[in-house]
C-alpha cells in the first residue's frame, strides 16, 4: 500500500482526495448536495467549476468542508503516476464541455478521472455513486466545516418548524 501524504486544511491540500464544498441554497436545502472536486497526488484541487472551465486550487464555492482520502495505489494505469495522468486528462476533457447542473457536472468529472485510472479495479464511476460515498466516507475538514455544511439547513428547517407550529397552533 501506497503511503498516504498528510492533509493540510490550512493549505486547501488534500493529496489523492475526493474534496467537497457546500453549494449556496441549493445545499442548505439539500445538504448533502454539493459541489466536489480531485486532488492530484501533491494535493493541488481540479474541480469543473463551470462551462468550459476547470479550476486549480480555487474551488467554485469556496475551500472544501468534507475529503475523501483514497488510496493512490488502487489507481491503474500507465506510466509512473496513473493518479495525476488520469486527474490531468478528465480535466483536459472537461475544459471543452458545457457545464449542466443535473447531468455532466463536478461530479461526473471526478467519475471520469476515477473511472480514467480504473480506481479500485472499476469503471461504473457515476455522480451518484460519488455522492452517497462521500456522504458514508467524507471527513469533515474541521469543526468549521461542519457548522458551514449544516448550519445554514438547520435554520431553515429550525424556521420551517416555527412557522408551521405558530400557523397551526393559532
């Protein structure tokens, strides 16, 4: 087994991670939906920020809350680096796609550098495979990064309930 590098959330470095980040609205309703990106080996974060756009280090909706370290030597390939080649290509591919929010997204970026190096021996990498995992999976970066996560749904649902108990207690 491949000797896992250090995190450093201070630095946005998570090598060889699955990183996400909250969506504004759309997360605090649904907070497990959010947006994700791949780290390469040294921990730099890709992630398909928009149409035709693939951004280094700099994600779309700000630092990530929640990883998913996996381990580099399950990634299949050729040449010295099957990690990085395969994180390097889906970003190239996606530098020429429209972005769309439902079906070829963050997601589906990580699914292709996933399924580009064979992780774990598979291909059948796919937005919602990616989605619950990093839910089972995911570590929150810090204590911080949890209250960013919930607390924006934990209001509304804190409002939702309040409004509904004065509504129909009146």
């Amino acid at each position: 087994m491949t000797r896992r590098m250090e995190t450093d959330p201070e630095r946005n470095r998570f090598p060889h991670s699955v990183v996400w980040s909250p969506i504004p609205v759309l997360s605090w309703v649904f907070p497990i939906i959010g947006h994700m990106g791949i780290c390469t080996l040294s921990g730099v974060i890709r992630d398909f920020a928009g149409p035709y756009y693939v951004s280094e280090d700099s994600m779309a909706f700000g630092s990530p809350t929640k990883y998913w370290q996996l381990d580099p030597s399950r990634a299949q390939g050729i040449g010295a680096n099957p990690w990085d080649t395969a994180v390097m290509e889906a970003s190239e591919e996606y530098k020429h796609r429209m972005h769309n929010l439902c079906c070829d997204n963050c997601h589906s970026h990580v699914a292709m550098a996933l399924n580009l190096m064979k992780y774990d021996n598979k291909t059948n990498w796919n937005m919602v495979k990616l989605c619950l995992l990093m839910l089972i999976h995911g570590r929150y970066v810090s204590f911080t990064g949890t209250v960013r996560t919930w607390l924006p749904f934990i209001i509304i649902v804190t409002l939702v309930l309040t409004t509904l108990l004065l509504v129909y207690l009146t």
